[in-house]
C-alpha cells in the first residue's frame, strides 16, 4: 500500500497505519455516543441504517417466520449423494437427525 500526502509517498506500514489511526480518531472524537434513547429501538434513526434504507428502498422487505415443519421438511428433501460440506458432516446423517436439529435451526433462522 502506498499513500501520497502533501505530495510526499508514504509507503512504510507502520507510518500508513498511524495516518489511518489519526485520521478515524479526528473523524469520531465529535460524535455523540450510540445509544437506543438517541437513535430508537433497534437503532432505526442511526444515519448508516437510514442509509441503508434509503439505497435499498427499491427491494421488497417482507419477511416472515418459517416453520419448525417447513425446515423440518427441507432437510429431509437433502440429497443423500452429495458429498459434505465444509462442516464434513455427511447429507444422510443430517437427514436422519431432521426431527432433532429442526427446532433450533428454526430458532436461528426466525432470529
């Protein structure tokens, strides 16, 4: 990485690393803290989630709760003869263990 300055190049990582630190601390040391009381529940009137919002206004958010019976049901739709994924856990077996692992998995994905 290479930075110019004042038309001078910086190239040593620990000077382009002490240009960043002072740079972000500058940039937040006038900023008031995070809280709910000054942005809302779930911070909503945080100025990066407004943002967010506003560039992504276009899409459809709709989303609802899925089902201990609808994962319960796409894990046993598991193609048995693929291989493991990086968790190396083998297709059968999780189709075979659908009753038991549906509930928490359900719990994560209505989070």
């Amino acid at each position: 990485m290479v930075l110019k300055k004042n038309n001078l190049i910086i190239d040593n990582k620990v000077d382009i690393a002490e240009l960043f630190n002072k740079h972000f601390v500058e940039l937040v040391s006038g900023l008031q803290p995070v809280s709910e009381t000054i942005y809302g529940k779930d911070f909503a009137r945080h100025p990066s989630i407004k943002s967010v919002y506003k560039l992504n206004s276009h899409i459809h958010r709709h989303f609802s709760f899925i089902s201990q019976t609808q994962v319960q049901q796409l894990i046993l739709d598991v193609n048995v003869r693929t291989s493991c994924g990086n968790d190396m856990m083998l297709p059968r077996l999780v189709k075979q263990s659908a009753s038991v692992i549906a509930k928490p998995i359900t719990s994560i994905l209505n989070c």
